[in-house]
C-alpha cells in the first residue's frame, strides 16, 4: 500500500478528546446523558446529513476516507427494517424504499438490484457504517446493560464544548445496523466514543479504538437538517435509474 502522512486533523482531535475530558456529574447523571440522546434520536422522523467515514490503521500504512449526502426516514411504516434512505457519494447511488434495495456504480454504469432484502443484506453497505442508524439502535442496549463500562465527559474541540459519551464492549462490536453486537475470533477491548453537540444534541461523531491499538474507525456527521425536503417520490425505485444504468444482476 502507498505511504501517507497520518492525517493532522484526526491527531489533533483524537489529542483533544483524550486530554481534554471533564467530568460532567455523577454515575445516574451521566447515564441520564446516554437516555437523552436516545430520546432524541428515537424522535426523529426524517434527517439529512453529509456523512464521512475514515479508517486510519498506522501499522499496516493504511488510510482511507469517503463522504457522501445521506437521507434517512424512520417512519413507522418502513418496517422491514426500521427506515428507509437513500446515499449519494462519488461512486454512486445507493437506496433502499423497505422493499428493494439497489445499488448503481458510475464507474461501469450499472445497477445492482435485490428484491427480496433480508437484514443480513445491510451489513458491509457504506453508508450504514457506524451511522446514525447504528447509533440509534444500538444505544438501548448500551444503557441497559448493567456490566457495560460507561461513561460521560466534557471536551472542547476548538473553543466549542460538547458531550464526550464513551463506552466499552469486550470482543464484541457492533453490526452495521446497530442491532445487536458481533463477536471478534479474539481478545479485543473496543472503545466507542460518541461526540454530542450540547445544543442540538445529536451525534457529531463517531470514534471506535482498540486497546493497544493505535487503529481508528472515525465516523463524522455534519450539516445536519431535521425534518428536510424529501427527495422525489420517483427517486426511491430502480426503474427511474434504467436508462442510465445497465441491470447487473437481480435477486427475485
């Protein structure tokens, strides 16, 4: 793999967010923190946001980042899964409307499409990576489970003070969707951080480290908009993307 300098904006973050952290109240408090930001997130009906994933694992020379526009709908009536989106980046676009999921690639110009979606079809999809999904969803069980490390602090990033929440999960981590942990083949501490505006309070991001590891699995929301313009009824089914696109394969 090609050499790269380790990105000077995730040092200093990661510097902030380590030597910056202040204690922000009692045990119950701090779980009342987890509880808000559950609230909030099981709130909301609609979002958007530009979202940014980056892997950063120094010892095998490797960096990696993307970014694209996500929207997502959690109304009650996407119930295969719980939502329904759609995921614009470079590469193309991927979307699932809670019946079909379809994926299209600018490089060859083709559509990948599955018709009969299991849960299981989520897993490895880019734009689900530890993301307000996952969060979302995982939380519940975070704050319920008594034997889980967790905890609550203050960090400043800039001049700007946020919500530092941090909790550990031993040899397990969790799946795209955030709906239960998968177990590691060895001995592994995970830590996750997740970064909360104070003033929406919303995720910002989405730290995952290893102990003993210099390892990152960062993920960044921003331009975040509640409730926003829904895209274009057409835009939610495979048929609309046929004339620009080629049919690669599908499941029935």
């Amino acid at each position: 793999m090609k050499n790269f300098c380790y990105p000077f904006r995730l040092t200093l973050l990661l510097f902030v967010v380590i030597s910056t952290e202040i204690s922000a109240g009692t045990p119950e408090n701090e779980l009342n923190i987890f509880r808000k930001l559950s609230g909030k997130l099981q709130s909301v009906k609609t979002i958007a946001y530009h979202y940014t994933r980056e892997f950063t694992y120094p010892a095998e020379d490797y960096h990696s980042k993307s970014e694209g526009e996500m929207y997502v709908d959690f109304s009650k009536d996407n119930d295969l899964a719980g939502f329904r989106y759609q995921y614009r980046d470079e590469t193309g676009l991927s979307v699932f409307n809670n019946t079909e999921l379809f994926e299209t690639s600018e490089e060859d110009r083709t559509i990948h499409i599955k018709n009969k979606v299991v849960l299981a079809d989520f897993e490895g999809l880019s734009a689900l990576y530890n993301s307000i999904i996952t969060i979302r969803n995982i939380l519940p069980a975070v704050i319920s489970d008594q034997s889980m490390v967790k905890q609550v602090k203050d960090t400043l990033i800039g001049k700007k003070q946020y919500y530092l929440l941090n909790f550990q999960t031993q040899d397990r981590y969790p799946d795209y969707l955030g709906k239960r942990f998968k177990l590691t083949t060895e001995k592994i501490t995970f830590y996750h951080k997740i970064i909360i505006d104070r003033k929406s309070f919303l995720p910002v991001s989405y730290i995952q480290l290893k102990r003993g590891s210099r390892d990152v699995n960062r993920t960044d929301f921003s331009h975040m908009v509640l409730n926003p313009a829904e895209p274009k009824e057409n835009s939610w089914y495979y048929s609309t993307y046929l004339k620009e696109y080629k049919e690669k394969k599908k499941n029935r």
